[in-house]
C-alpha cells in the first residue's frame, strides 16, 4: 500500500453486561487504579461495564500491540484522553461505550469513535451543541426520522471532537457536519485556527440494532473501516 493509499480503521464492539465472574476474572487485567475507579459506580452493574469497557480495549490493544492485557500503560494527554505511555506508538485509538454497547477504533493516524443508543430526542440538547447548518437539516427531517438524523450527527460530531483530542476546549457549534450521504458524513467547516477541513475522513457505521456510530480520522486518505465484533472468550 503506497502513502496515498487507503487508510485502514479498526473498529471492535462487543457486550458490556458481562456477569459477576468473568467481571472479576478479567479484573485482573486492570491496574489497582482502574478497579478503583470501577468501584465508585453506584451500581454492581455499572461497575462490571466500566470493567468490561476498560478490560476490551486492554484485550484488544493487547492482541495489536502482541502483549499481555495488563501490559499497556496508560497516560492522560493534556486535555486528558488516554494514550499508551512513551509517545512513540504507530497507533491511535479511541474507546466509546453506550448503554452495554462498546466500541474501540485503532488507526495509524488520529481517530476518535463514538456510539449512541438511539432513544428520544433530548430536549434543547442540538441548540448547545450543533451549528445552525445542522438544527435547521435536523428541524427540516421527519418528525419520526428526527432522533434518528440527531444520532447521526451527534456521533460524528463526538468522534470529530475526540479525535480532535482538546476536550470541551471546542465547541460543537464551532463546525458542521453534512450527513446528506449517511454512510459518509463530511466535515465541511470549522471555524479552528490553522485547521484544515478537507484533511478529515468519517465514517457512519450501525454497531447494533438500535445504535448509531461514527468514526473520525485526520487525514486525506480514503478510509477502509473493517468492522469487527470481539469477546472476552478471544
């Protein structure tokens, strides 16, 4: 594959209500701080999907990276996403977790992911958080469509923000999103210094009935997203 080529995105998801004994076989794969961080959930369950959110992507990074899960170290960037210790990895990647649904993305160049249960409309959210461009494509749809076209921009629009990696620093509204071919949103302005949109790919996948997903990727290169399902039995 030549430098111009087609860019390859991974993307796992896999089920997060995972019961007492495996939540506490792979526990193990956490650092004291990791199952520290678990036990503050209020709820035995929320504790056992923060495990299997942090333990899937330790597995995975492990079967990438050819290491055991409790290998990778972990440090936070300055606006505080997790990267792997040493600043020298040919990886970036990203995790998201919504309801029991997971899904974490690897590239070589930056990437962020985002998947959302797609429930009702949340009330005056999209006026916070999106351009006018998209309220007035998002007021413009269906009424019975709507809360489906506001998950469709809400992922991709997280995971532009997470591959971005500045935290609330930028705001939703400061850049728009066209999602007129659901399976390709574009990032199509950004009112960012010295930031170049035409250097952005993203991608819409369905991670489940029921959800919506996005990846973001910075570069130029047409993305190929292999999608895969993964379990603790891997």
């Amino acid at each position: 594959m030549t430098a111009y080529g087609d860019l390859s995105v991974d993307v796992w998801t896999w089920n997060l209500d995972i019961d007492e004994a495996l939540a506490a076989r792979v526990s193990d794969w956490l650092t004291a701080e990791e199952r520290k961080r678990a036990a503050a959930f209020i709820t035995p369950q929320l504790q056992r999907r923060w495990i299997a959110a942090r333990a899937g992507m330790r597995g995975i990074l492990a079967s990438v990276l050819g290491v055991a899960p409790q290998a990778p170290v972990f440090v936070l960037g300055p606006h505080g996403r997790p990267e792997l210790a040493g600043g020298n990895s040919p990886h970036s990647f990203n995790l998201s977790h919504s309801d029991a649904l997971a899904a974490f993305s690897v590239s070589e160049a930056a990437v962020g992911v985002d998947v959302e249960r797609i429930k009702a409309l949340p009330e005056g959210v999209a006026g916070m958080v999106f351009s006018k461009t998209e309220i007035a494509a998002l007021e413009a749809a269906p009424e019975d469509a709507r809360a489906v076209v506001f998950y469709r921009y809400w992922t991709a629009k997280e995971a532009v923000l997470k591959a971005l990696g500045t935290g609330l620093s930028v705001s939703g509204r400061s850049f728009t999103i066209d999602i007129s071919r659901p399976e390709t949103p574009r990032l199509v302005s950004a009112d960012w210094k010295d930031e170049d949109t035409q250097a952005w790919q993203l991608a819409a996948f369905r991670p489940a009935e029921g959800f919506a997903g996005a990846v973001a990727v910075r570069t130029q290169r047409p993305l190929r997203l292999n999608l895969q399902s993964w379990s603790f039995g891997e």
